[in-house]
C-alpha cells in the first residue's frame, strides 16, 4: 500500500499505463535529455503489454501518432539510434506509414529524407504492407472516416513516385515499380489468405480497400506486375475450392466502376484458359454494367490491338455459363453489324476489320445449332450486307476477308444446303481465320501454331511405316487392275501405230504488220493456230518494223484493246499488254490519244479502263528509261556495294580478317571490271508527257452512264489516283513537270476527303512524285499556297487518318518538304 502510494521517480517504468508512458516519451523527446533510450524503450514495451499494435484503441492511437510525430521533428540527439526506428516498425501499421510519408513531404522534419526511406525500405521488407492492408479490413476500420482510406489508398499505390520525387531518382531499387508492385501483389494474397481463415473460421471483415488497392494499382498502368503475382496464385487456390472462388468473385466486384476496366482487361489478358478466367471473375459481366460494356463492347467495337488468345479467352468465358452465354448472341449481333456496315468498312483500319472478323469467327465456334437457329435470318441478312460491302473495297486484304467470314457464316447456318464458295488465294491470315472456326479447348487457350508446326505434330502423332511396307501396300491394291487390262487386252487384234516420231506441225506467224490485223480481226474457226502465232509474234514484230507499226498504229490499238481470248492460250493478257506497249511505245502521241480519249467513253467494262491505265503506265516508263548499248569498256570505277564477310568463327585468325577487310577497301588503278559503257540519249517521255497526262485529268467529274469515279466505281478511281502518282515521277527534269504538277495538285485538293484509303493513299503518292519531280524553285514560285494548305492537310492526315499506310504516306511527304525546305535553305542567295 505504501509503495503504490510512493511518489514516482524520475523513471517511467511505475507507471503501468500505455497513455501515461506515451505522454511521458513527448516529454523527454522535449527535454533531449539522456532519458530518451529509457523512454522509448518504455513506449516499445508498453505496447507490446497493451498486446501488440492492433490492440491499440482510438484513443491510444491518437497519442501513439501525436509521440511519433514528435520523434520524426526531435534533433538527432534525441534519437537513439536502431531504437527510434523499431518504434516506428513496431507501432500500427497504418499509422506509421502515414507519419513516415508527412515525414518525407515535409520541410520541417528533423529526419534526412534518406532515413525517412531507411524505415520504409525495412518497413516493406518486413512484410508489414499486408498488415497494413489487414488493419484497414477490420470492421471497426471500415466504420471510420472514408476521407483517410482515400488517402492511405493513393500513398499505398503512389509510394514508389513520392519517394523517387523526394531522392530525385536515387531510390533504392525496392521502390522500382517493377519491384515494388510484386511486392504488393504478394501483400494482397498475405491479406486474402487471411481473409479465407476469418470466413471459415466465422469471423466477418472486409475486403472492399483491397479491391480499391487492385483497381488503382491497374488503373495506373501495372497489370502486369501486380497480375502476374495474383493470377497464378490464384488460379491453383480457386481449382476446388469455392471460398477462395467467392472471394475472387468478391475482389473484382468491389473494385469501383471509375478501375473496373483495368482490372478486367489485365484479368482477360492474363489467363491462361476461358476456364481459369471462368473461376476468377465469375458471373461480373452479368451483375456489373461497366463490366459488361468493356467486354461486350469496348474490347470487342471499340478498340483492336488484343491478340487471339485474349479473344478466344473472352468468348470461351461468355460461353461456359448459361447465364452468361446469352450474351453471346448479342455480340455476334453487333459484330455483325458492324462488319456488315459499309461506313465501317470504309472508314475503320484493315486491322480492325480483321480483329473483328477474328471475333465473329471465334464466336461462331462457341455457338451451338438452336442458337444459330434462332437467329438464322438475321445471320443471313447480315452475311449478304457485309459481303457485298467488302467486295466492294478497293482492298484486296478486305475483299478476302468479306469472302472467308461470308464463307464461314454460310457453313454454320446452311449446315444441310448449299453453302457459299469463293475463289481466293489462300495465305496465312486465311488459313488462320479459318482454323478459329475449330474451337479450342476451354483450358488451354493459346495462339494458334503455324501450319508448319501443326503437321510437324501431325506427322509425329502418325505410326512410322517401313519404306518398303509403304510401297508395297500403295502398290497391291493396282495389281488387279492391271490383271484385267491385260485380259482385255489380249482379245484386241488392232495395232497400234508407231507415233514415236511425229512432229507437231508449226504454224508460220505473220511477216508483216497488216497481215496480223487480218488475222487478229477474222473470224474463221480454222485460224485459232494461225491466230496464237500471231499474238505471239506480235510484240517482235511491232517493235522490228516502227515504220509500218506508224501507218496503222491506232486501228492496231483499238484491236488490241478489244481483243478476246480465243483459246485457252497461256499468258494471253500478259501477250496482249506487251503488244500494247509496243505500239504506244513506237507511236505515241496518236496511240496515247485514242487511249486517253477510250478511257472516258461509253460501252467499256471497268477491266478495260484499268487496261489502258496500264498500259499508259508500263509505256511512259519504257519511254523514259534510257536505252543501253553494248558497248565494253575496261572500267576501274567499281559500283558501291555492301560485301558480307565469310563466317568469322574462332578457326579464323583476326590477321585474315584484317586482310580481307583490307583488300576490299584497296582501289586499284592497274586492272578493273569489264562493264557496259552507257551511253547517254534524250528522255523520249520529255516531249510526249502530258499526251499521256492531261486527258487523264480532265474528265474524272463527269459521270457516264455506266462509268462514274466519284461515285460507286472509287476502285477504278485509285487506279488513276496512281497512275497520276506514276506519271507525275516519271516527268521529273521535263518541260511539262511544272505544269502537271500544278495540274496535279488541284485534282490532289479535291479529292482530298475521299472515303476509300486506296484512292487516299494514291492521292498521297501524288503528292509525293510532284515533291520529287517539280524543281524546288517552280514549287515556290507557282504553287506556294497551295504548298502551305496541302502541308496543314498532311499534318492532319498524319494524326488522324484511320489508315496506316496513309499515316505512313503523310509522314513521308512532310519529311519530304522539310528537307527540300532544308536544301533550299543552304543554297547562298
């Protein structure tokens, strides 16, 4: 009774409460005197009394932080040192993290800011990030003020940027994000393992700041650290059992829609199955609205650069579940849509066309026959709108994939009719297309081996055979056959002739060019022999005889123009082309004008007009290559080229090395390389130029009956676009260049906002060739406001256009002026 009535002595150990020692550690820290190792030893002591940190209430708390914030602004004096930092590591969680971050921001504190990231550093390598976690998942912790789990949630995610802001990037490397976001990952299975033991053991918490945590960490930007540590994990833990399956779905639902999508991209790209996607998400896109618009909608219409797999792992998640699979009409629908849209197609990248035939193909696999039945109609409907709208391209690449998607619906809903059939040349997008139809597996869903690999494995899973089993199992089944044939055979008296040495007889061709038009032009069937000499002659013959070839230059054009095929003769079009050119070439001007004048006349099919589009192009860049002669020449000028050295492995000595690389940069003057001399002769295509130009331009306005380029016929229209582009290149250092150019440049302007990419990147490509082939001086003099529109136009097609090779074309061009600006520039005035 005595000693509890005694007066306290100097110490604090009589004192057996923890408010009254932490009220006595502020004291001493204001003091700085020698009592402070007692002190905080004390309050370390104390604590762990009280039972630990957590067992700390409001108002202890409020002390145990007021004495922490006290020891961070104490001089150096007054912290012992190695004891003031396991007061920190020991106290609450939660609450140290908080001073320790106002500690770094602050300006006033008496720590350096590299002790502050001491503490830190030792505090996440003691694990004490999931007890943090932990202490804010108590009830009793989500009853309080909502404001300071915001705050506690942004310090917990934007630690690594607060501390590299502090240390100006000299951060320890545990405060790397590709470190430090693991570590979390790690923190948050610490969390939810615990929370699985509380709700089997029947206790209640909270798993809604963990959720905050996950969606904020995604929503920055590190899926990939934080998932590659939690999706692993949690697959194995969710195979067979439903806790940890309910506490999944739990993770993702309570994360805010504002990160819902993050999240359910980087859950979609990340795992390895629909199945395992199936467990960790459960029915989200059902029960959420925001995660049904991402991926329903957004990963599917809005965005393309998902691989394979992710589709494939998307629509196998939609499909495993009755409840979620109605929603795997509804996206067929609207891919459907979509693709069949021709404002889509002519307005979307070719990349997002294939993206989203990929996904129709995939959700085709996952369908079953009273679901496509159902809406069998509306598939049909929409197979026809769409292939027609892709026929219509003026893409290859588009038009194969309307005819292969086309293809595919045709054979999943006529599964009993006749089905669709195009021809096309198959490669290896095709193939790929058409291999999504199989659908793959649930478990494994991964990118699809190349063909190559496949029927590697094929053949592998096949028994080998025996070489001479092989031949004499192919063999037996013939020798029957041949036993007949020979009974039959024996009955017959008839001879056969000896036809060993028949020659087949050969048709004399034409000698001159008046006899080929009578021939070309006849109509008698016993001809055909006569009539393939001749087509093949023809060429030889026009450029063997240009005199003759002068006379009837024009009729011979209109023939060959309007020449059919007879026979099946192999290579016809390509005779034809060369015979064409070979009259052009010989008879310009007249020959040009009456192909010019054709290409804008009536009773012509499209083939044709893109013909004479041809031909004007092949013509103009025979007519304006310079003829080589042959013409030998002892040369000691050698050609610049790259020369690849042998392979320089360890056998072979550095000195040969050196000797080679020597002797390859030796000039020599006493011998060199036989060469032909070219000699030098006028551009044929300088005076003939703008009869193949100007009538080209002229008329694309003015529609025809049966022919109008601004109109549905836009694929004719970027073959003219391009071969304007060629022209205008092939003038360069001409007389007409400056006038085509300007020429060029307004029918460039006006056709700028083209909705087709083909006629766009053609008109691209002009713009290119006037670049090159107009002199810089002319393009100034002539054409500056047009110069300075057309570069504010490039600048916008650059940013903006949805096509890639016209991104790449305006790109081009704007370097294209910037260095002939740059030249023009160093010129001396």
């Amino acid at each position: 009774m005595a000693a509890a009535l005694a007066p306290p002595g100097p110490g604090l150990a009589l004192e057996p409460g923890l408010e009254s020692v932490l009220r006595e550690a502020v004291a001493a820290l204001g003091r700085a005197g020698e009592g402070m190792v007692a002190a905080l030893g004390a309050v370390r002591a104390a604590v762990a009394a009280a039972g630990g940190p957590a067992a700390l209430g409001e108002r202890e708390r409020a002390l145990f932080g007021a004495f922490l914030r006290r020891l961070v602004r104490a001089p150096g004096a007054a912290r012992p040192e190695g004891l003031w930092q396991r007061c920190f590591l020991e106290g609450p969680p939660g609450l140290v993290f908080c001073v320790l971050l106002e500690a770094l921001g602050s300006a006033g504190s008496g720590l350096d800011p590299k002790e502050v990231v001491g503490v830190l550093e030792q505090f996440l390598q003691q694990g004490q990030v999931s007890a943090l976690l932990w202490e804010v998942c108590q009830p009793q912790a989500q009853a309080g003020c909502l404001e300071l789990q915001g705050a506690l949630l942004n310090k917990i995610v934007c630690l690594p940027e607060h501390v590299s802001n502090k240390l100006q990037g000299k951060n320890p490397p545990v405060f790397f994000p590709q470190n430090y976001f693991p570590l979390l990952g790690d923190a948050v299975l610490q969390v939810l393992e615990k929370i699985s033991d509380s709700l089997r053991g029947g206790l209640d918490c909270s798993i809604s700041f963990v959720s905050h945590v996950l969606g904020k960490v995604c929503v920055h930007g590190r899926q990939k650290e934080i998932l590659g540590v939690l999706v692993p994990r949690l697959t194995d833990l969710t195979k067979s059992d439903c806790i940890w399956q309910r506490i999944c779905w739990q993770l993702v639902e309570c994360v805010p829609d504002r990160w819902m999508e993050a999240v359910v991209l980087g859950f979609v790209q990340r795992a390895p199955g629909a199945d395992v996607l199936s467990r960790l998400l459960g029915n989200l896109v059902v029960k959420n609205k925001k995660a049904q618009f991402v991926v329903t909608q957004k990963m599917l219409l809005l965005q393309y650069g998902h691989t394979t797999a992710v589709l494939q792992n998307l629509f196998g998640y939609l499909s495993l579940d009755s409840v979620r699979r109605t929603l795997l009409l509804r996206v067929l629908q609207e891919l459907l849509e979509t693709w069949s849209s021709s404002s889509a197609v002519k307005h979307s990248p070719a990349e997002q066309q294939l993206y989203i035939s990929k996904a129709i193909l995939i959700c085709l696999s996952h369908l079953k026959e009273p679901e496509i039945a159902s809406c069998r109609q509306e598939l049909l409907t929409s197979m026809m709108e769409g292939v027609k709208c892709h026929l219509e391209s003026s893409l290859p690449q588009l038009r194969r994939l309307g005819m292969v998607v086309a293809e595919s619906i045709s054979l999943n809903i006529n599964t009993e009719g006749p089905v669709l059939k195009f021809e096309y040349e198959e490669d290896d997008e095709t193939r790929e297309l058409k291999s999504l139809l199989v659908q793959t597996p649930s478990f494994c869903a991964v990118p699809s081996l190349p063909d190559d690999d496949r029927s590697e494995k094929a053949g592998a899973a096949l028994p080998l055979v025996p070489e001479s089993n092989e031949k004499s199992s192919t063999a037996a089944p013939g020798m029957p056959d041949e036993e007949s044939d020979a009974e039959l055979d024996s009955d017959d008296d008839l001879i056969p002739y000896d036809m060993s040495e028949d020659k087949e007889l050969k048709i004399k061709a034409p000698m001159y060019i008046r006899d080929c038009i009578e021939v070309l032009t006849g109509s008698r069937s016993e001809d055909v022999d006569k009539w393939e000499a001749t087509i093949k002659a023809l060429e030889s013959l026009v450029r063997r005889n240009p005199a003759a070839t002068r006379e009837v230059s024009v009729e011979l054009a209109k023939i060959l123009l309007h020449l059919e095929e007879k026979t099946c003769i192999e290579g016809f079009e390509a005779l034809r082309q060369r015979a064409q050119v070979a009259v052009l070439t010989t008879d310009p001007i007249p020959v040009a004008e009456y192909l010019t004048s054709q290409f804008y006349s009536l009773n012509y099919s499209l083939r044709q007009r893109m013909d004479i589009l041809d031909v004007l192009v092949l013509a103009a860049q025979e007519l304006s290559c310079p003829k080589f002669h042959g013409k030998t020449t002892h040369s000691d000028v050698q050609k610049p080229c790259i020369q690849l050295l042998p392979g320089s492995d360890s056998s072979k000595g550095w000195r040969k090395i050196v000797d080679e690389r020597i002797k390859s940069k030796t000039r020599r003057f006493n011998t060199g390389q036989c060469r032909l001399e070219l000699t030098s002769c006028p551009n044929e295509f300088n005076s003939v130029a703008g009869y193949f130009f100007f009538p080209l331009i002229q008329h694309f306005d003015r529609p025809l009956t049966t022919f109008d380029l601004l109109g549905e016929d836009h694929l004719v229209l970027g073959r003219l676009v391009h071969t304007l582009a060629v022209l205008m290149y092939l003038a360069v250092n001409t007389v007409a260049a400056t006038a085509m150019g300007k020429a060029l440049l307004e029918f460039v302007w006006a056709l700028r906002f083209h909705t087709d990419s083909y006629v766009r990147q053609g008109l691209l490509s002009c713009i290119s060739s006037l670049l090159l082939s107009v002199p810089t001086e002319r393009m100034l003099a002539d054409m500056t406001e047009e110069l300075l529109e057309t570069q504010s136009w490039l600048g916008v097609v650059m940013e903006k256009d949805p096509d890639e090779d016209c991104r790449r074309l305006a790109l081009q061009n704007l370097l294209l002026m910037e260095n002939l600006k740059k030249k023009l520039e160093a010129v001396p005035s």
